[in-house]
C-alpha cells in the first residue's frame, strides 16, 4: 500500500509540473496581450475624439467611435487582469502542493530521486 501512495505522489509531482509549464506560457501570453492593449490604449490618447476608430472584433473590423474603442479596451483589460491573476493563483497553488510533494518524496527517498526541475 505504501509502495501505491509513493507512485501517486511521484504521478501527482509529474502532472502538476507538466501542468505548470503550460499555466506559465498562458500566463506570459496573457501578459503580451495586456502589454499590447495598454499600448493601444496610450496610442488612442493621442486620437481625436472625432475619429472612428477600427477595432477588431472576431474577423471583421469595425469603425467605431473612440470613446466606445476606449470602453471595450478598458473592459478587456479587466477581464485580461482576472484572467492573468487565475492563473497566478493556480500556478501559487500548484507550487505550494509541488514543494509539499517534493518533502514528502525527499524524506522517503532522498538522493535516488530526482524533482528538480
């Protein structure tokens, strides 16, 4: 039964660090697109407010009035924001059950085991 236990912390270990790579390219790629609307969104400064702006939605781009192209940037970087802080917390938590395993696995099998990553 032992022998059981120590498997599935090893599995669980190997799944969440797979796991973690793909949250950390998620998170960096969120990151760009809220780098890249915080660039728009000071370029837009500049705009005169009775300019129509294109602003892309889905595959078309439609010619919208600057303010309203300010609202909807506004609103998509909130909602970038609470996605990019999910996955901090995920990825938190995944490290804090990550450095949990690696004691218990480290306490059990010392130096034959390797979770360094």
């Amino acid at each position: 039964m032992d022998r059981r236990m120590d498997q599935n912390n090893i599995n669980k270990f190997s799944t969440l660090h797979q796991k973690q790579g793909i949250l950390k390219e998620e998170l960096e790629k969120k990151n760009q697109e809220k780098e890249y609307i915080d660039d728009v969104t000071s370029e837009l400064e500049l705009a005169d407010e009775d300019d129509m702006i294109p602003y892309k939605i889905g595959d078309s781009f439609l010619h919208l009035p600057l303010e309203e192209v300010q609202q909807l940037l506004e609103k998509s970087a909130q909602d970038i924001a609470k996605e990019i802080e999910a996955l901090e917390e995920k990825i938190e938590r995944n490290d804090e059950i990550m450095g949990e395993l690696k004691v218990k696995l480290y306490a059990k099998f010392g130096k034959a085991i390797n979770l360094e990553v």
